[in-house]
C-alpha cells in the first residue's frame, strides 16, 4: 500500500465506525471497552476535556471504601489506549440521521483546546505563569484554575487546554511552553462520521440546591453540596484537609440534609436518587476518619441501603458513632460566625427542634439529562415521565431504546449506583454486538 | 525543536477581552499581594490574615486556597484549639 493510500485508509478509518458512544463517563467507558475488545471499532464521544465522567471525581466509593481513581485511572487509561476505539474530547454530537442502509450519519462539533494535542506533555509551565484565575469547576468552585489548564491531576487526556473566555490574551503561556504547542489559531471543527449503532451513556445531571432557598445555598458559605464534599474528601483535594469554605477553619459539627432534590414534586423529581443515602453514609465514614473529633449528624426521611453490603455498611457507619436523625428540615439560617441553625422536625416525636452544626452538606440528587434526544433527526428517542431515556423492554432488554440500533447504559436511564452502571453498560455492550452481527 | 510563529498576535486581532477577565486578574493581583506580604512577617491562620488585609473571610480562603494550590504558601501547623491551620510562605 503505498503512503497515499494508507493516508486514505487512515482518513477511512477516523469517520466509518461500527459504535458511536455518547460520553465517556464509566458506563460510556464501559461499554466502549467492551465492543473494543471483542473488535468492534468504537467512537467515544465526550464533551469534557477529560473522559471519567463524574466517578474519576470521587474520593472513595461504597460499600468497600475503595479509592474511586484507583478504580476508574486504569479503567479510563485502557480506553484511552485501546486500538479499537477513537476518542474525541470536548466534542458534542449536533445531529444524528439515519440512513438508507440503517447507517446513522453524525455531526459532530469539537471545540478547540488551543493546545496541539500531540505536542502537550502535561508539564503545566503554561500553568505557571498564566496570570489570570478563574473558578476551577472541577472542584466545584471551592478554588481557583488559571486560565490555561489541566483539568485535574487524573484527567485524561493529562494535556492543557485554554479556557479562552477566561484568557487575557497576554501570551505569557505560548512564550513558556518548551514543547511549543500552544496555538491560538485552532477554531471549531465540524466533523461527520458513521456508525452502525449509537450508544447514549450521557449520564445525569446533579440537582442544583440553589433553588431551594430555605437551604441557603449560595447565600451561606458552609451550606455546600455533596459533591464539593466529595472533593474535600478526594486526595486530589482542593484544600490542605476537609475545611470551611467561610474561613477555612476544621468543621466539628456537620449535617447532612439527606433527599436534597429527590423525592421531592415541588423541585420536580419526585423520584428516590437511589444513592444518596449511601455515598452519605460513605462520606460520614471518611470524616470520622478525617477529623476523629467530628460529629456527623446525618437528617434523612428513610434509610435506602438496598444493596449488597450496604445496610451492613450503614450500620457500620452508626457503630462508629454516626448520629442518624429521622427528621425532615424545614429551614437553614446562618448565624455571624458561619454556624448554621438546622430547624427540622423530628419524625419520631413529631417535635420541631433547632440544632447548630458549623457546616452542612446537601445530599443533592439526581436529576435527567435528556439533551441528547434533540439530536436525533426523522425520529424520536423516547423518554420515561422523568426524562431519563425510555426502556420499552426493561426487564428482557434493558439497554434496548425506542428506536432500532440505538441503545442506552448507566444512569442515563435513570438513577443507579456504580456496580449497577457497570453492568448496564456490559448489556448495552452485548446488546450491540447482537444487533451489529443481526445488521451483518 | 523547530520554532513556530507566535499565535497569539493572531487571535488577538479577532477576539477583545472581557473588561470582567481585566478586572478579575487585578483583584486577584492585588490579594495575592496583600496575602503573601501578610504572610512574610511569619505564619498565619486565614482570620489572622483577613483582619490584616481587610478582606472577607470567605475571599480570605478563596485566595489563600488558590496560592496553597498554585504553591505559594504552605501549611505550617494547627493552632492550639485544632481549629484553624497556619500558611506561610514557601521557600521556592
């Protein structure tokens, strides 16, 4: 073959593939790696700088409090490394159009990284004389990022991007970068591709507390979400130790507000988040551990701890002497010196009481993420009353979707915990093989 | 390595920047400053610093967390209630 055709077969290659996968959180990542390996040629579709979705962000995970980067860096380094499957990073699918040949042709956006991909070694000197900070949304604004960036120390791809709104357009990181691969000049990229089959692992969206405002998130600096307590918790920490965002002192006392956005019609998820209760009951665990003088009071309406191990693990957590309240909060008030006042009635009394605690984390649900439905063209993806994606064959297909060629995994139909993810996204995996080889 | 043309000339002649990106990376300039001159006479806990600079508390941490981070100063010990950290200055 000679170096024309082979540029050609390569071009070939990058646009025709026999899987599309949307998101490469752990379910897309899963499912990827599963078609690569029996020899299907994937194309795994993120719209962050970074595959690993919202698990490579967590610090450990139950039952088994073990280190979530542990679990996920391998996993999402193999994909990444995988010679079946192609990545695209801050891309996003515009379009999805079936063909005559029930071939699904694609349009996808990649935005630019003003950084040449291949040239980036990761050494962060761009980092170090950028002189602009922004919020670093990667530690859910509990600190700062510049504006030219890694995501994270874990992220892959470990290469800098530029967050241009947030440039200054001074040039100090293009003047330091040994390996010269800053370039201002990339633009958007439109790219088209087929596939024989989508698989839509677009996971979910965390609930917002700010709307509810008895909470005083976003008014009161030691009201936080779990998520951000899940960062303090991480090794890749945003602070020297679990600590107050209001003045930086050690918390004593902490909250948790379980079924913050869940099972809840006024904020219109009516729906149990199925983990909260959980990665709660973990984070209690991990702050016994953190600060051992601490006292973990943890509000909830009942305990779900369904899976293998976890009502054992919940018991554990009260024999280490977390103070589980059955009680529902009614309101959230700040004193001068950031202590919050939790006013709630205790379900078993029937009582309204008022108890102070230094710190209160939001057990935040979680919520649909239906955007990708838009996409598709001349037909509709189908979604349940919750907006998560409809399974019309639930219990003998699971990963099956309303329309022929298209399947789902994770927690894009709707909520689950980690193992749950896996295994959704092996059946979506096995039931795309069996519809590639019907296809052949 | 073959050395390229600056792209940043180029980009400049088609994007302005935002008078917020301005005015935020002098307020970061500027607490950045007030902290670390704060902290060359020795350690101290963020509401020691923020009486002395007269920043708020909360963008006391904000900022110190962001020079902890972008490694400007580092922990040097716990106050005797085990409430408050002390940061210094790191020797570079």
């Amino acid at each position: 073959m000679t170096d024309n055709q082979n540029a050609a077969a390569t071009c070939l290659d990058e646009t025709q593939f026999d899987v599309m996968v949307i998101g490469a959180g752990i379910a897309g990542a899963e499912s990827a790696l599963k078609l690569g390996d029996m020899g299907y040629k994937v194309l795994l579709v993120e719209k962050e700088p970074s595959i690993g979705g919202k698990m490579i962000l967590l610090s450990k995970v139950f039952p088994t409090l073990d280190c979530a980067a542990c679990i996920t860096t391998p996993k999402v380094s193999e994909t990444a490394r995988h010679p079946n499957i192609t990545i695209h990073t801050l891309t996003e699918v515009d379009t999805i159009q079936r063909n005559a040949d029930r071939h699904f042709s694609v349009q996808l956006t990649k935005k630019p990284r003003y950084v040449v991909e291949k040239d980036c070694t990761g050494c962060q000197e761009c980092e170090n004389v950028c002189p602009v900070i922004t919020k670093d949304q990667f530690q859910f604004d509990l600190t700062a990022r510049k504006a030219v960036y890694i995501p994270f120390n874990i992220a892959n791809p470990r290469i800098a991007l530029i967050d241009i709104e947030n440039c200054m357009l001074c040039g100090a990181c293009e003047k330091a970068c040994p390996s010269n691969c800053i370039d201002f000049t990339q633009k958007e990229q439109q790219l088209q591709i087929t596939a024989k089959s989508v698989i839509v692992a677009t996971g979910f969206k965390l609930f917002d507390p700010i709307s509810i405002e008895r909470y005083g998130y976003g008014r009161y600096k030691n009201v936080i979400t779990s998520m951000q307590m899940e960062r303090e918790l991480a090794p890749t920490r945003p602070y020297n130790n679990v600590l107050r965002p209001s003045d930086g002192k050690i918390p004593d006392k902490i909250a948790y507000v379980f079924c913050t956005g869940s099972r809840d019609h006024t904020v219109g998820n009516p729906i149990c988040s199925q983990v909260c209760c959980m990665y709660s009951t973990k984070q209690a665990q991990l702050l016994m551990g953190a600060l051992p003088m601490a006292d973990i009071s943890l509000y909830y309406i009942n305990i779900r701890a369904f899976g293998k191990g976890y009502n054992e693990f919940y018991l554990q957590a009260k024999d280490m002497g977390a103070n589980y309240v059955k009680g529902k909060i009614g309101k959230i008030t700040e004193k001068e010196n950031g202590n919050l006042i939790l006013r709630f009635e205790d379900i078993l009394t029937g009582k309204v009481t008022e108890k102070e605690h230094d710190m209160v984390v939001l057990s935040v649900g979680l919520l649909a993420n239906p955007a990708i439905t838009q996409v598709f063209k001349g037909e509709k993806l189908e979604l349940d009353p919750i907006n998560y994606i409809q399974q019309p064959n639930m219990l003998q297909s699971p990963a099956q979707t309303s329309l022929e060629g298209v399947f789902v995994a994770g927690t894009a139909t709707g909520p689950m915990d980690i193992p749950d993810t896996i295994m959704s996204a092996g059946a979506a995996a096995t039931e795309t093989s069996s519809y590639l080889k019907r296809l052949s | 390595m073959e050395k390229k043309e600056k792209t940043i000339d180029i980009i400049k002649q088609e994007r302005k920047v935002s008078p917020q990106v301005l005015e935020d990376r002098k307020t970061y300039s500027r607490n950045r400053k007030a902290i670390m001159e704060v902290l060359k006479a020795g350690p101290k806990s963020i509401p020691q610093v923020a009486a002395e600079t007269q920043l708020s508390l909360p963008d006391t941490t904000y900022f110190m967390m962001a020079l902890f981070k972008f490694g400007d100063v580092q922990v040097n010990s716990l106050d005797d209630m085990d409430e408050y950290y002390f940061y210094e200055l790191k020797k570079k």
